[in-house]
C-alpha cells in the first residue's frame, strides 16, 4: 500500500506542475510565445521529475491499465482544483457527472485487485 501511496502523491505533485505549464499561461494571454513556450517546457521538466519516478514506483504494484486510470484521475481532480483557484471556473453538475463517470473507472479498472497480489 506504502508503494501506491508514494505513487499518487508523486503524480499529484507532477500533475500539478503539468497543469501550471500547460495552463498557466493562460493568466496572461499576450505574452510573447518564444519566452512563454521556453518557461511551460521549464516547467515541464520538473513534472517529468516527479512522474517518471512514479510511473517506475506504481509500475512494481500496478497494471500499466491501473497505473494510467489512476494517473488519469489525478490529472482531473488536479486540473478542477487548479482551475477554480486560479482561473474562479466553477463547478457545473455535468463537470460533477463526468468526474464521478471518471472514478467509476478508476473502481473498474481495479477490480479485482491489483496484479501479483493473492487473496
């Protein structure tokens, strides 16, 4: 369980910086794009920092099927907190629905329990 845990929070933390470089920018639409291009791929390098290191880790406990819903997952919930701390987006019911169609298949993806393990 130690390894799934050490798992999600290195892919909250990549995930984060992944939607600040992808995202991030948006604040200030008329950058000049070189500069605003070169900082996002900045960015970029500290999230690869973070999840190749996970994808290794919850690779030893997790099916590559598991492993990418779980990341999947985490990059939503990451993007709607991101998006309505810096952005104000607010929260609609079908953006609700589709999160939970979401965990629904985080819970399909895990059923039946994770590979190698015995019950």
């Amino acid at each position: 369980m130690k390894t799934i845990l050490t798992t999600v929070i290195l892919l909250v933390i990549s995930n984060t910086f992944m939607t600040i470089a992808w995202y991030g920018h948006l604040k200030r639409p008329h950058s000049a794009l070189i500069p605003t291009i070169l900082a996002s791929w900045s960015i970029a390098l500290l999230e690869y920092a973070f999840q190749v290191p996970a994808n290794q880790i919850g690779f030893s406990r997790l099916s590559l099927t598991q492993l990418k819903i779980l990341q999947e997952c985490i990059t939503l919930v990451v993007f709607l907190v991101y998006a309505h701390t810096v952005f104000q987006a607010q929260l609609r019911w079908n953006t609700l629905v589709a999160m939970g169609l979401v965990l629904l298949a985080v819970v399909f993806a895990f059923w039946g329990g994770l590979p190698g393990v015995k019950r």
